[in-house]
C-alpha cells in the first residue's frame, strides 16, 4: 500500500464522494478515479462503491481509511511541529566571537538587534577563532566572528566568510618611553634593542610577530608571554617591555601608550563565518549587517 492510497480513502470518506475529494486534493475527478482503480486492481478488491449520491467504502475500503486518517493525523502534526521549529529558529540567534569582537563589536550589534527583535533567543560564546568554523558547521553556532593573520582563509564547502574589517597592529609602550617623544608612527626596527611582551608561540598572532620582526632585520628578546593582548598590555604598563597588540584590542592600560606602525603594517582580518544557506535562521543576515554597520563605524584609527 502506498500512504497516498490511504489517504485517498480517508477523504472519499469525509467528502462522500469521489468528485469532493477530488477538489480537495486540488486534481481532476480522472485522475482520482485512476488513482482508485490502481489501487483496487493491486489489492484485488474493491474498495469503494460508486452511487448516484456519492461513494462509499467498502469495508475493505474503511480498513484502510482508519489507517488514512492516521497519516493525515501525524502528517498535520509534523507541519505544526515543524511550523513551531522555523517559528523559534526564527527568533533564535547563536553567536560566538573572539575576545575584542565580543567586546567592542557585538555589544552595539546586540544592542540594535535587541531593539528590533526584543523577543530573540540570543546566547552568546566566548570562543578563539580557530574553532569558529568548526563551531559553524557542527550546528552548534549560528554566527561566529573570528580573525586571521596575514593568510587568507578557505572555508569549507557550504560555509561561507563574510569581510569585517581589517584590524592593524600598533605597538603598545610604556607611557614614558623615549620613542613617544616624536609624534607619527614608529618603525619596527627602532625597536630592535627591547624587551617584548608577546602572545604565546603556536599561535598565528605570534606566528605573524616572528615573520614581521624577522623582515625588519631582528631576533626579538622576549620577556614575557601570554595568550592575552590585555596581559601583554598591563605588562608593558610596569615597564618589562613592549608589546605588538591589534588596534581593536587597545585596552589603554595604566601607564601605557600606543604609536600606529610604519609601512608595512601587519594586520589581522576580522571576518563573520556562516552556513551558506542559513534561512532557517533570518537574524543570520540582519545581525550580518548590524555587525557590518558597527565595524564600518568602528574603522577608524584610535
């Protein structure tokens, strides 16, 4: 038996006859007929009795009408089910952002969002962007905000990387140091001779230091390293050294002060990883935007 037999049982039996439920199911009288007959010349029955008032079903016929109704039963249930889903989907939002994206980016973002959807689901994970592709593809975000260093990336398949901005590195200096006494931007190589304070090896802001003061002609003297510009930034303050910190991630700690970078200046990419289709989930495309709008306001130099 096919599902689409049952159900036709089921409505020649609401509709009492073949015509209403023809109309019903949106199709020509023939076509129903035809439909009946497969199905009574398979079973080797007959299963409804045509009249001049109308059908009626056999009792073979109202057999299978029972199980009819209950496919059309489950088959509404799913829809409403399913109709229930896309309606909180539509409202729900799972975001992830690296450290400075969750702090200067998303607030104003989440912020606009909230006013125009006051009834959203939002969670938000603090997360490090090397996972926030994975976190994307798993189902377990629906947006995350990740950065990369001087190497573009290659989303997988059905995933897709939207620009943000670009974040330019300056270095960070402890507020009495003799490079500050002239204004404009420092270079590198003036700073061949100090103590730095840099993000942890392994990782690809550290991996960009290494390649940046190599091409400016020195072997660094570390000092200190953590996996947080903020550290690094409350280190220079005590005066241990110096530091290389992405402008977004300024945290204008005590005793600190910043001077933008002489060509060439490393950067890092700030970009907002999807799902290709991501229609399911509507605030995808709108909290796109809001974080455009944010980054394109926040580009400035600080």
């Amino acid at each position: 038996m096919e599902p689409a037999q049952l159900q036709l049982l089921a409505l020649i039996d609401r509709c009492g006859s073949m015509a209403g439920a023809a109309q019903a199911l949106g199709r020509t009288p023939a076509a129903v007929t035809q439909q009946l007959a497969k199905a009574e010349r398979e079973l080797g029955t007959t299963l409804v009795h045509r009249g001049p008032r109308g059908a009626a079903l056999t009792a073979a016929g109202a057999l299978l009408a029972q199980h009819g109704r209950v496919i059309d039963e489950e088959t509404q249930r799913a829809a409403s089910g399913l109709d229930g889903l896309l309606g909180r989907l539509s409202l729900r939002l799972r975001i992830g952002a690296f450290q400075a994206a969750a702090l200067h980016l998303l607030p104003p973002a989440l912020t606009a969002l909230r006013h125009r959807y006051p009834d959203a689901d939002l969670t938000v994970t603090d997360i490090t962007s090397d996972v926030g592709i994975d976190e994307v593809v798993a189902g377990r975000l629906d947006v995350a905000v990740i950065a990369s260093w001087d190497t573009p990336l290659t989303p997988p398949e059905r995933v897709t990387v939207h620009p943000l901005l670009r974040d330019p590195m300056v270095v960070v200096l402890p507020d009495d140091h003799p490079a500050l006494a002239a204004p404009g931007p420092v270079g590198l190589a003036q700073l061949r001779d100090e103590a730095w304070v840099t993000i942890l090896a392994g990782h690809a802001a550290r991996a960009q230091f290494d390649r940046v003061t190599a091409a400016a002609g020195f072997v660094p003297r570390i000092r200190f390293q953590t996996a947080s510009y903020d550290v690094a930034q409350a280190l220079v303050g005590t005066g241990i050294g110096v530091a290389l910190v992405s402008r977004l991630a300024l945290a204008h700690a005590p005793g600190t002060a910043h001077r933008a970078l002489r060509p060439p200046v490393p950067h890092r990419d700030l970009q907002v990883v999807t799902m290709t289709d991501a229609t399911v989930t509507p605030l995808v495309a709108v909290f796109l935007r809001l974080l455009q709008d944010v980054a394109g306001k926040g580009d400035g130099d600080g």
